[in-house]
C-alpha cells in the first residue's frame, strides 16, 4: 500500500498516510519546550519501547490500554488517546476527528525523531464521516433554549454544590443565571479542531440558543504575556477563509479590562505553527484549533457563539510559561484569577441581557 507524507486534511478518508516529523528548529515553541510539550502527550507504550509500526486511528475505546501520561485531579479533559498492541505493531485509538487524528500522529512521529528513534513507522488513517458524527450523536442532553457553556475551567465556573451528571464521555449541569437557563458541559476526552464544531451542531439539534467556549489560545503579538489576559472575538481565519459569527457576548466584552479582542486563525496542530507559519498570520491575533469549526457551525445552525479563553502562550515571543509548563503552581494560581473573571462575565452579561 502506497503510503503519502503529511497531506492536505482534504485527502480521503480511510486512506493510510505517513506521519512526517516537523522541522523542529523551526518551530515557534523551541526544541525544549517543544519536547517537553511532546512528552507529556505521547502515549506510555511509544516511550518505553520500540515498535514495527504505530498507526493513529480514530475510535474512543476506553477498554484498550489507557496512558500512564492522562492528566489527575482534574474532571474534564483528562483523557489522551488508548493503545492496543498488536504483536510489534501499535494501534493508537484518538477520539474521531480529521484534525485530532492527524494531530497527533505528528506528535508521536516528531517525538521519536527528536529521541533519536525511527519515525517512518508512524502512519494514520482519517476516520470516515459516518464514524465522527456517530461519536459526537452519543451526546444527549434536554436543551430547551439553553446557553451552553463548553469546554475548560468549568469545576470553577459551574455552581460549587452542583451536581454533574455524567454520560458516555461527558458531564453536566444546569443552573439559572439571572432568569436564563444555563447548561455546563464539559468532555473527558478532547474535543479537537473539526469535533468541537460537531459538538456545537449537536447542541443546536439538541436545543440550545446559545453556546460560549471556554478555553486557551496562544497570542500572536509579541507583548501580550500569558496568563495575564483573556481573548474574545467574533472573526476566524477558517482553510483561508474569514468567517464571522453572531457573537453572544457582542460588544459587551469587549469593554471589559484586561480582555483582548481580535482576529483568529485555526490551525489543525500545534505542530504546524512554525516561524513561516507565524510569518504568515502574524498580522492576527490568536491561534487555537477549535474556535473557527466552532463559530462556522454555529453560523450554519443559526445560533449564537462567543468564545472568552485564557491566553496561554506567546507564538512570537519567549516567555516562561508555554504550553510545556501548564501544571507549575504559578501558571495554575494566575488562571484561576482569570477564570473568575471570565464566569463574572459571562453572569455580567445574562444580567444586562438575559434572554
């Protein structure tokens, strides 16, 4: 079978692919961030032996063998990708999307070649449409004009005494915030690039009027230090195009201290974010992979999306904290002030308009 190195995402799914190293000098983050970054993502069974083959594959199966390297003391997006041997070959098991298979592909395949280790024995296979709508189908929640609130931070942004519900891959709550409904739901597994906007079209099938992402970006401009400040906006640089959205936060956010607003690009990995690439889009403002899907589909389903993250990185300049280090205590303490700032927000707002 003939095998091709790191093609477009448009290429057909089910094909098998070759995963091709990064050229690491090149890489925003540095080759010992950059590492550090690899480390803690790779899975178990890649670190401490050598296999025929590794192949990345889109299925969740939490039966397979699960990471020594799944985050703790957290509730929410603590699950990496599971593994299931198969004599010396390796089957990586990501949770099913375009960008999140193809993601992390590219970071087994740079980590082995930044450990000396053979990386032409990492391929992946994109899984088939039907098999990323069904995962995302398993989310089943009552939703009767709710906001939504989805994605990092939610422990201390969802009521302290409520109850979470869980169901397969997810949990929530609902609470009433000024007179609206509001619903947190958080994933134990990613929901990477091209999944977080099939979750938001769930959530509009399923009900919801609104639905706010909280999370991380990384800043493109050099003199925004992370974890000093929050980012919203209402644009994304989507495969070229610029997509806009009808923001739930409006200009009320924007009219908040310490909040940056701006233009975003989606980029499917991390790994992708070289200096050619920030020479490219360094005109912009933040970078994540999940905000343009998001913000499209909520556009195609006639709902509202705002996003207000944590800027968690610098990509065009070096600063202590990146996304290596996100578990010091410094890092974890100058989040949580940013988090209460981002629920008064969210609560300011229901509160000059609730419905």
């Amino acid at each position: 079978m003939s095998l091709r190195p790191n093609p477009p995402l448009a290429a057909a799914t089910g094909t098998v692919l070759r995963a091709r190293p990064i050229a690491v000098e090149g890489h925003t983050m540095g080759p010992d961030s950059l590492l550090r970054y690899l480390q803690i993502k790779v899975h178990h069974l890649i670190q401490k032996r050598a296999w025929d083959s590794i192949r990345v594959v889109g299925g969740y199966d939490r039966q397979a063998v699960v990471s020594e390297h799944e985050k703790t003391g957290k509730l929410f997006n603590v699950e990496r990708p599971t593994a299931e041997a198969h004599g010396h070959d390796l089957v990586i098991k990501a949770f099913p999307g375009t960008d999140y298979v193809h993601h992390y592909a590219l970071i087994i395949a740079t980590y082995l070649a930044m450990t000396g280790r053979p990386a032409d024995t990492v391929t992946y296979q994109l899984p088939e449409p039907v098999a990323c709508h069904h995962a995302i189908q398993q989310l089943e929640l009552d939703l009767n004009g709710d906001l939504v609130v989805v994605g990092w931070g939610l422990t201390h942004l969802a009521p302290a005494d409520g109850v979470w519900t869980r169901g397969p891959g997810y949990a929530w709550q609902r609470t009433v915030v000024h007179g609206r409904r509001v619903t947190y739901l958080g994933f134990l597994h990613s929901i990477w690039g091209d999944v977080a906007g099939r979750v938001v079209g769930r959530l509009a099938e399923l009900g919801a009027r609104d639905v706010v992402y909280v999370g991380k970006v990384g800043a493109l401009a050099p003199e925004i230090e992370p974890n000093t400040m929050l980012a919203t906006g209402n644009e994304s640089l989507l495969d070229g195009t610029l997509v806009q959205w009808r923001d739930f936060f409006g200009d009320f956010v924007a009219a908040q201290p310490g909040v940056h607003t701006g233009i975003h690009v989606t980029s499917p990995s991390i790994l992708l974010e070289n200096r050619d690439w920030l020479t490219k889009h360094g005109e912009h403002a933040f970078v994540d992979p999940e905000i343009g899907p998001m913000g499209a589909a909520a556009r195609h389903a006639g709902i509202g999306f705002g996003y207000l993250h944590v800027i968690s990185n610098n990509l065009a300049r070096h600063y202590p904290a990146d996304l290596s280090n996100e578990r010091h205590r410094d890092v974890i303490q100058r989040r949580a002030v940013l988090v209460n700032q981002i629920r008064d927000i969210i609560a300011d707002r229901l509160a000059a308009s609730p419905i």
